[in-house]
C-alpha cells in the first residue's frame, strides 16, 4: 500500500478531488491554476496507478465511476478532516472555557449575529454567554470579559472602548395614521411614549428621552408616561408593535429602519456620551484565549462603524 500512494499519488488525489467536485477537468484547472491537459493528464496517471477508472468522459461532461463516487467521498472527508486539524493546530492553546457577560440588547442585537464568526476562527473556544443588565455590578471574578454601556469610567476594573452610543426616536409607520402630523419635537405631546429603563449604567427611567430632547432644545414635555421596559429591545418591539415613540440606539436598530417596520421622524441623532465597552479585570489579558476573544470584538466593532449609519 505504500508504495502504491507515493507522493506524486497524494498530488494526483488533489487534482482528483477538486476535478470530482467540479465535474469538470476545465474547472478543476482554473481552481488549482493548470492548464486542462494537466489535469487530464494527472487523473489518467492517477487511473493507470490505481487500475481502475474514476471518470467516464461523455460528450460534454464527466460522471464519476462507482469507484470515483466512492474514493471521491473518502478523499473529501479526509482533506476536510485534515483542514480541521490544522485550524486546530494554528489556533495553539486557543481552548477551553472563557466567560463573556453582555448588556442584553446589545448581544442580542449586535453580538449574537455575529458568534458564528468567532466560532470558526477559534473553533475550540467554548464562550458561556451571560445577559446582564446594567443594573447589576460588575464584579471581578464574575466574569472573563463584559461588554456594558457606560461613561468609560468601572472603579477597580480596565475598558476597552468599542463604539459611541447615539440616539434618537423611532415608531412604526402605522402608529402615524389618525394623529396630529409628527415634525417637531412639541408634536410628542400627542404620542404615547415608551421608556427603557435600564439605558445604560447608572441611569434612571426616562434618561433617554432626557439626554435626546435637551440635546435638541426641545419644549418642555411630559416624559413621566407611557409604558416602561428593562429592555432595549423589548422596547423596539413595542414600537414596533405601534405602542408608541421610542428612542432607539443608532448601534442597535439599523435593520428595523432598512426594512420600514420602524421610522425616524426626526433627523438628529445625539450622542449619549456612554460607549460600549469590553470590561476586564488587571491581567485578564495575559490569558491568550480571553485576548483573542477581546481582540475580536474589537475587530467587529471597528468593521461595523466603518460600515455604519452616519451621525447628524
């Protein structure tokens, strides 16, 4: 057997399993970048070292033999087997159990879609994900690494800044129809409004509509009604659902605004001055796994403001 797979048999398997994938020599070329002879060539050697055939050349098209079909399923296995280990391998000590807590919309909204990237670039990094709201401490120890919503400042712990929060109202377009036009800030009176009361860490229920209508000069209005939440997100249902005017997080809300289940009646966002944060304690880095994980977010919150909505 083995002098029956010397090396050049491992090459022609190559050539055999992108050719087989194909159906094509003319394809396979292109991928491995040879000419259409070589690849013929290549597979003809492989046959005649072997002592069965692995195509039939019809007019216009391969098909696999029996046999093709077969060594193909087992080639394709073992290179996809091979390619594991060596993500494996490349990733080195990147393993074992790292503790990620997160403020609950924003790993919902934001981090959730986007794990998957994380889980094939370190596949054997097992995270164990926490939702915690702001209204709890963050301690050290309880955590490897927390993502939080403040104003930069965690006694006894280190931050790393990800991105700006900017808000600004939204409803669904539905909730428009039968009321007073909604152009100016003094129109609200009019509205029901919806309060997260959990915006971010040491605020109080109607901080959100505070920071966003003092930031614009608008009139003095009744904030103290309308239905609360202690859930950015739950609060986006509701508008969503027609309940009323909400503040939306610019971070948080860009695909409800593409898709039209939410508007923005009004054009200025405001920046809150809390930003997102991974949290960490003294040293915590030193670990490679926690560093790469935070290096990650990192690296996803930079591609996202790079790509992200523009502040008025």
């Amino acid at each position: 057997m083995s002098r029956l797979l010397h090396a050049q048999t491992h090459a022609w398997l190559k050539v055999f399993a992108t050719s087989a994938r194909h159906l094509s020599f003319t394809r396979a070329a292109e991928e491995l970048h040879v000419t259409t002879g070589a690849v013929s060539q290549q597979i003809k050697q492989l046959e005649e070292r072997l002592g069965f055939k692995l195509f039939r050349r019809l007019p216009r098209q391969l098909e696999l033999t029996e046999e093709g079909r077969r060594l193909a399923a087992v080639v394709d296995e073992a290179y996809q087997a091979v390619g594991l280990e060596v993500r494996r391998l490349r990733s080195g000590v990147m393993s074992g159990v790292i503790r990620l807590r997160s403020v609950p919309s924003f790993l919902h909204k934001w981090l959730m879609p986007r794990l998957p990237r994380l889980q094939a670039r370190f596949p054997d990094i097992e995270l164990h994900v926490r939702a915690e709201d702001s209204s709890l401490s963050l301690r050290d120890g309880d955590f490897d690494l927390a993502i939080d919503l403040n104003d930069g400042q965690v006694p006894g712990l280190f931050i790393t800044p990800l991105m700006e929060e900017h808000i600004f109202p939204v409803c669904a377009p539905a909730l428009l129809r039968g009321r007073p036009p909604l152009r100016h800030p003094a129109d609200l009176a009019w509205y029901p409004l919806l309060h997260d009361v959990t915006a971010w860490r040491g605020s109080h229920e109607h901080a959100e509509w505070e920071r966003y209508l003092e930031a614009i000069d608008a009139p003095p209005l009744n904030l103290r009604r309308g239905y609360t939440f202690n859930r950015n997100h739950l609060t986006m249902e509701a508008a969503i659902a027609g309940m009323g005017v909400a503040i939306a997080r610019q971070t948080l809300i860009r695909g409800e605004l593409e898709n039209g289940v939410l508007i923005a009646p009004f054009a200025k966002r405001v920046a809150t001055g809390m930003r997102y944060g991974i949290v960490h304690a003294a040293g915590a880095l030193d670990d490679r796994r926690v560093a790469a994980v935070h290096d990650w977010i990192v690296e996803e919150a930079r591609r996202a403001s790079s790509a992200g909505m523009p502040v008025e």
